[in-house]
C-alpha cells in the first residue's frame, strides 16, 4: 500500500492501521529505514501482553541459569578428586616457602588424598605402623617388591619411558605367588609425570598404602651446594633404603627394592623363589637377582607373564648388574649419598656379598658368584633356571642412536649420562629459581 503524505497519522501510517499491524506489514517511521523498532513493538502490546513476554523471558533466563549451575557442580564434582590428591601430592612442594619438613619421604597426606582413599589408612613412612589394612588374622607375605621409580634422565633416555615401562609391566606381567607389590616415586620433579604415575597405580588398582611418595624439599636442596644438587634429588640409595624398611615394617621375611624398569616372567618368579628357599637353608640373609637388559623394544607377543628365558633369550644376550634381595633381619643398607652414574648399588653388593674370583672370597650371598658384578657377562640359562631373573625394560635415547651403539659401547655410554646429569642439573637450577612456574 503506497503512503501518502498528509494523510493517515502522522507518523505516516494508514488510517485504518494500528501500530503492531504496521509494524507486521514492515511499514511506518520510528525506526531505521522505515521500521518499527523493538520499543515501537513494545508500545502497541497491550498490558497482558506484556506481563506474558516478562513471564515468558524470566523463565527462560532461570532454565539456562538452572543448567548451568549443574553442569558446573557436576565438572567440580569430578575434578575435586583429581585437585584434592594434587594437592597432597604437591604438598612437600609448598613447604620450600614455609620452611620445609623435618621428613623428605612421606605417604599421602589424608588430607590430601580422602576423596579417593576413603578409608585406606595411610602411614607415614617413619610412623610404626605399616599403613596397610589387612584383614583379621591375615599374614603378612613373605616377599614384598618395590619397584622404584625416579626421574627421567634425558638424552640417556626419552621423557615418560619410566612411566611407558611401568604402565607395560602392569598390563603384562601378572601375579606374584606369594608377593605383594609396592611402589616408590623418587623425588620426581615434574609434578605432570609424577601425577600420571600415581594415576595409573591408582587405575590399576594399588592402594595408596603401597605408594611411598618421596617428596621433593626445595628448603634441602638449597641447603646443599650448587654442584650436589643433582644427586639430593636423585638419591637412589635413599629410596632403596626407605624401601627395604618399609617392607620389614610390613612383616616381610624377603625385600627385594628394584629399580624402575624391572619386569619379572612367571619362570622368573618361580626360581627366585627357590633361590630364596636356598638362601634360608644355608642361613644367608641375601640373595642376588640376576639382571639382563633387553636390547629391543619389547611386544606383548614375546614379553607377558608366561615367557620363558628360551624364548626371550635374543633380546636379552648379556647379563648385568644384579639386584639385591634382603631378609628382614638383615643389617646392611645402600651407602648414602652415592650419586647417579656412579654404581651406587655396586658398593653394598661387593660390601654384603664379596667380589667373587678374588682371593679369599667366600660365598655369604645367595647366588654369589654370578662373576664380577659391574661387567656384562653372558646370558647363562643354567643360572636363570638357579637363581631366576629380572628384566630391565627396554629404554632408549632422545637423539636417534642406534641402541647397540649405546649398549655396546661404553665410553658413548659414559657420555650420554655425562649429558644426561648436565640437563638434569640444568633443570633443577631453574626449578630453585623458579619453583612455582618452572615445577609443572
């Protein structure tokens, strides 16, 4: 309908036409080009309308209002496990502005950990309790096995390979007849790692009482010079020790504190068993577990729980280090203050069990003389079948050499760890500088 001017009302509408069927046919002035505006609209409801459309919008408004409220309880209802357990597990971390602990080594805190624990009791590492719940008249095992785990020391290896082994060996290992496993996170200092580790123990079912958390002291370390920082954060035989206790405080007869990366076959079980049973007949309160490193990355198809040392022996050519399983009446602990690199473990083996092939030697270990400890010696499967084994995980370095140059060779060796202490030094320099950006 074409307008016409002077006629109609005045704001050139019709006769005829009210304001809300104007504004309905897209004609009349009071807004841009035309068109009715909002306020115009608003003008020509009646009051009941009105009334409905702020009826209408508040109830709008309070249903949005409504489902947001629950899903943001919900996502804090699921994150308050995770944030509370973080900040048990990073309590020993707040402590470098406040003073520091008196105990460098510690479980989780209860507050920090209720959500998840329920009511798991959980001990500190010092206390007399064991802080494990068993049941009424339930003996104690007769083996406890701790695996312990530190940081990852590139370029000798690759950030998460601790946390890829371990997360292989729950998947495939198995059970232990008589064993009862149990886990030290050594003083890791990227909290991330440290918090998927105790994740995936958590996911696979450990309690919490089988986690010995060794907190990192910032107060501690500053407390040290510069140059021996590295090795108060390592501080591998520190964690042996604080496992060789903890399992004789939990009524163990035999304490075997492995390191990280170990993986141990069914077969493998078996003869250590007997090696232990040996031990006990001859009244030795020690006994060697023979280590071979495996020289490939290993597969579910050749490496689980059932494999036997015929089959796996390819990847396993050479014999190293052993490990070292303690009674719970045994006298000797790892020299304190032993750094990385250095065969801190070495000492306490020649220390309790002799050098074998030197004069005088008289065996006082279980399956002592497995030759000169420190060298590689052959894979032997009549002493597997003796004395049983332990496999070292496959791990690998950051740049891309091959692994037989780093196994093989033991200056090339020598340098990747030189390598590998220098960044690690690097990264607790800054963490002492900048403990609450660089620590994540």
């Amino acid at each position: 309908m074409k307008r016409t001017p002077g006629r109609g009302g005045s704001d050139g509408v019709p006769q005829g036409f009210s304001a809300t069927a104007a504004a309905s046919a897209g004609v009349g002035g009071g807004g841009a080009g035309g068109v009715f505006s909002f306020r115009d609209r608003l003008r020509g409801m009646g009051r009941s309308q009105l009334a409905l459309l702020l009826v209408v919008g508040t109830a709008v408004i309070a249903a949005h209002l409504v489902v947001f409220t629950v899903i943001i309880r919900r996502s804090l209802q699921q994150c308050r496990p995770l944030a509370d357990s973080q900040a048990g597990w990073v309590a020993g971390d707040a402590e470098a502005g406040s003073g520091g602990s008196s105990s460098s080594s510690s479980r989780f805190s209860s507050s920090g950990v209720s959500s998840l624990a329920g009511s798991v009791n959980i001990a500190e590492t010092g206390s007399s309790g064991d802080g494990v719940e068993r049941g009424e008249g339930k003996k104690p095992p007769r083996f406890i096995l701790y695996r312990i785990i530190g940081n990852n020391m590139p370029p000798l290896q690759c950030p998460s390979q601790l946390l890829w082994n371990t997360q292989y060996a729950l998947r495939h290992e198995g059970e232990l007849e008589g064993c009862e496993k149990r886990w030290v996170i050594n003083q890791i200092v990227n909290r991330t790692e440290r918090a998927l580790l105790i994740d995936t123990l958590l996911a696979h079912g450990y309690p919490l009482s089988h986690i010995i958390i060794r907190r990192l002291n910032l107060t501690k370390i500053s407390q040290h010079p510069r140059e021996q920082w590295l090795d108060v954060v390592t501080a591998q035989n520190e964690a042996r020790n604080v496992a060789i206790d903890d399992g004789v405080r939990a009524g163990a007869r035999w304490v075997l504190p492995l390191d990280g990366n170990h993986f141990i076959t069914q077969e493998a079980w078996a003869a250590i068993r007997r090696s232990a049973d040996q031990a006990e007949q001859k009244g030795y309160k020690y006994f060697k577990i023979p280590v071979h490193r495996l020289y490939a990355e290993q597969k579910p198809a050749w490496l689980h729980a059932n494999s036997t040392f015929a089959t796996i022996r390819r990847y396993i050519p050479q014999m190293i280090e052993s490990q070292l399983a303690f009674r719970s009446d045994a006298p000797d602990r790892f020299k304190a203050g032993m750094v990385y690199g250095m065969q801190n473990k070495l000492e306490l083996l020649q220390r309790a069990c002799g050098v074998a092939g030197e004069a005088g030697y008289e065996e006082r270990c279980g399956c002592g003389d497995l030759g000169k400890e420190g060298q590689l010696h052959p894979s032997d499967p009549a002493i597997a079948a003796n004395c049983g084994y332990s496999l070292r995980l496959w791990f690998f370095p950051c740049n891309g050499t091959e692994p037989d140059k780093v196994f093989n060779n033991g200056l090339y060796r020598k340098r990747l760890r030189t390598k590998s202490r220098q960044t690690m030094h690097a990264v607790i320099k800054n963490l002492m500088r900048h403990p609450n950006v660089f620590y994540t």
